[in-house]
C-alpha cells in the first residue's frame, strides 16, 4: 500500500509554524511514503516565494501543489521551471513556466501528481479541467502509470465532485483545495477514486479561512478596500487527509480525514 499524506492550503507564517510543529507527529502516525501539501498562501497568506517553498522542502514535503495564486510573486517564475516539485495548476493556458504534473517513484511503483484549477466562480483564462486532466490521465496510462492523484483547487463542489467521477476507475485520488474549509464528504467512489471536496487549511482557528477576521469584517461592511493580514492568534489547527493506494491497481482502499486541533505555536 502506498500511504498518502496531503496537507491543506497552510496559511503565511502561522500556517508554516504549524506545520512545522506537527510534521513529526503526522510522520509518527501516518508513515507517508508521500507528504504532499498546498503552498499556494504560505507566503503573507497568498502566493509562495521560492524561499518559503524551500523552507517546505527542507522540513520533508515531497511535493508542494498550488492553485491561483501562485504566479503572485515574480520570483516564483523561474523557480517553477527549475523545480518540478512545486506545481502550478496544469489548466493554465499553455506556455506559462512550470510544469501541472510531477512523477515519482515510491516503493518500485510510480505515481503521478496533477495539480488543477477549477472554472466555476474562479474568473477566466483556465482551460477545462475536465479535458484537460483526461488527456494527461491518457498519456500517463499509457505509460503504464495507474496512481495517479489530483488535487483539484477549485471554489464549487459540484465542479470537484463531477471532476472526480468523471475520471473514476481511471485516477486514484482526487482531493479538493481552496476554500480552506475541510469538508465531511470523503468517500471512496464506485471504480475506487478516493474523494473529497475539500481538505481543509493550516492556520489560526479564530480567523477567516485564516486572515485577521477585523480587516475581512471591515470588507464586507463598508465595501471599502482592507489590508487583508494573516492571522497569528493561538489556537492553531492543520487540516489535511490520509489515503491508502493499492498500487497494484491504482485504487484507493482508505481515505480519512485528519484535523489537529487546539495547537500552540
């Protein structure tokens, strides 16, 4: 079995000492043969600069996943091309740096990373989801790579779910990002993809989806522009899930959801 770790959106600097704290005891528990998390907020609460992206790196992620914030940093450019490590979503229009697929070999297997966007709600430019991961699923499988997991980074569940069952039988895992609210739907799916809509962040409990809760109040109120600033307050939490790949044939045989809470940092 192939023992899978992702980590939900971690949030500027509080979301990084979380992680920091915990990696240990996610190792400890979990025993991952693959640490995968999302990077695209780790750096002030969006975008991710290659130091931070590092940093991560340096603490044991195999993998550092994104979403639309990722080109938010100039610097960031050139390190996508230099690192296929850290991902871009792969729908973006053809030509921008970086790679959206990462394949590695774990256990005499390999495992292919897909990074998405989704089109509903998240504004224009991305190509189709849905074409666009059913080639790539195509060319990977006929490279004989049956594990395959996508973290889709997408705002409207319906776009994830229906993405999900779409390549059912045909991709591993599917995991959504982005709201930065763990959702309570993980399911396994009928040809073996394992789901959810949404794994959740790493930050500050008492905020919104991580940032100070005042500047976002003071957005919604007056309508006027607010300095947005990552939440530093304790209690913390990390959000992500664990999953079980039959790397035999690709298909998910546990999925659960993992939620620290009440953390210190």
């Amino acid at each position: 079995m192939l023992n899978i770790v992702a980590v939900g959106d971690i949030i500027g600097s509080t979301g990084r000492a979380v992680f920091r704290k915990l990696k240990a005891q996610l190792v400890q528990q979990y025993n991952p043969d693959l640490l995968i998390v999302n990077g695209e907020n780790a750096s002030g609460g969006i975008g991710i600069t290659p130091d931070t992206a590092k940093q991560l790196f340096s603490q044991g992620v195999d993998i550092i996943t994104s979403g639309n914030h990722i080109f938010k940093y100039k610097a960031i450019l050139d390190f996508l091309d230099s690192n296929d490590s850290i991902l871009r979503p792969m729908n973006y229009p053809e030509g921008v740096p970086g790679t959206g697929c990462r394949i590695i070999e774990i256990k005499d297997t390999r495992l292919a990373v897909i990074n998405l966007c989704g089109r509903v709600f998240m504004g224009e430019g991305f190509r189709s989801p849905f074409d666009v991961l059913e080639q790539q699923v195509e060319k990977l499988r006929s490279k004989g790579i049956i594990n395959i997991i996508v973290d889709f980074h997408a705002e409207a569940t319906s776009e994830k779910k229906a993405l999900a069952y779409y390549q059912d039988g045909k991709i591993s895992l599917l995991f959504g990002t982005h709201t930065h609210v763990q959702t309570s739907d993980e399911i396994i799916l009928p040809e073996g993809c394992g789901y959810i809509s949404d794994i959740g962040f790493s930050g500050s409990t008492h905020s919104v989806i991580g940032m100070n809760k005042d500047a976002v109040l003071k957005k919604f109120l007056t309508m006027l522009p607010s300095r947005f600033e990552v939440e530093k307050q304790n209690p913390c939490e990390l959000n992500g899930i664990y999953c079980q790949i039959d790397e035999k044939n690709g298909k998910t045989v546990n999925i659960e959801r993992i939620k620290i809470e009440d953390i210190k940092v």
